[in-house]
C-alpha cells in the first residue's frame, strides 16, 4: 500500500472588481427575465400570429434571435468577470502545525470576558489574529507573503465577507476529508 498522501486542496475564487460582477450579474438577469418574460407571453403572441396568418415557428425565431443577442451580452459579461477573478488556493497544513497555529492565538481575556458577558460561548481562539495567520500559512496562490496577507486585512479595498471567505477558505482543507473518506 502506498502511504504518499497529498495534502487537501481548496480554491475560493474572489472577484477583484465588483463593477465588472455587477455588470455580468445585470447581464444575466436581463437575459434570465426576459427569457421568463417570452415564455410567459408566447402562446399569445403566437396566438395572434396566427390570427394575422404567420405562425408559431416566426415567433419562436424571432425570441430566439432576440435572445441569441442577450445570451452574447451575459457571455461577454462573464468572459470579463473570469478575467478579474482570481482563484485563491490553500492546502492543509498538517494536524501538528495547524495546532501549533492555533496554540499561538489564544484569546485574550478581554475576548473571553466579553463573551462571558453577552451570554456567548467562551472562544479558546483569538480569531482576529488567528485569521490572517492561518491565510498566509496555508495559501498556495497566489503567492501572498504573511505581510501582504495582513495588509489585506487592513486594507479598504477587501471587506468583512470577502475575508471571512479567504477565512473560511484557509480552514477547509485543514478540517476536509473528502466525500469518500468519510
């Protein structure tokens, strides 16, 4: 038996420019209503085609035609949101340095006083430390250093979510164990 296992990869795909994800998401929802809008109305309008002595198949080739133009915008759009949308790898770090990682950011006291005080769990974590430190150890690309990883936390570009989904990302190949090893 071969004991030469690979470390678990995850990927997260961030997009780098939401002018370019709200264009694609405009895109695909004018297309996505008026394709609900034309299948709604069609029996009508192919109705009274006939009535005026065309037929069904016109009408049907006109929407399609309408929507072959509508389906090259949503293309377009999406072709331009792969380009600023990078892919960020992280692999497991192994159990031993995943757990000296999180030995090395305990929460603070205050951080447990507050807790204890709201009623909440008491964390063991200190995740404001902790969440940076976990990105730059386990990512894989794009090459980020630990400095560049804490500048994006204080940066005024990245928000909270797409942080926490660099976050969420970092910790998943630490904790996954596939859909067949379970």
């Amino acid at each position: 038996m071969d004991f030469n296992k690979k470390a678990r990869l995850f990927t997260m795909p961030i997009v780098m420019d939401p002018e370019v994800e709200g264009a694609y998401v405009q895109a695909r929802n004018k297309l996505d209503m008026r394709q609900a809008e034309l299948l709604k109305t069609f029996p009508g309008r192919a109705a009274r085609a006939r009535e005026m002595g065309g037929d069904a198949e016109t009408v049907a080739a006109e929407d399609q035609a309408e929507l072959d133009v509508l389906i090259a915008e949503r293309d377009e759009a999406e072709k331009a949101l792969d380009a600023v949308t990078v892919p960020f790898k992280f692999r497991a770090l192994g159990r031993k340095k995943h757990r000296e990682l999180i030995n090395a950011h305990p929460a603070t006291q205050e951080q447990k006083d507050a807790a204890k005080e709201a009623g909440e769990e008491v964390p063991h974590l200190n995740h404001e430390t902790f969440a940076p430190a976990i990105i730059a150890a386990a990512i894989v690309s794009p090459a980020l250093s630990a400095e560049q990883v804490y500048d994006l936390f204080d940066s005024d570009e990245w928000n909270a979510k797409e942080l926490d989904l660099l976050y969420v990302a970092a910790n998943n190949p630490q904790f996954d164990v596939g859909q067949y090893s379970q």
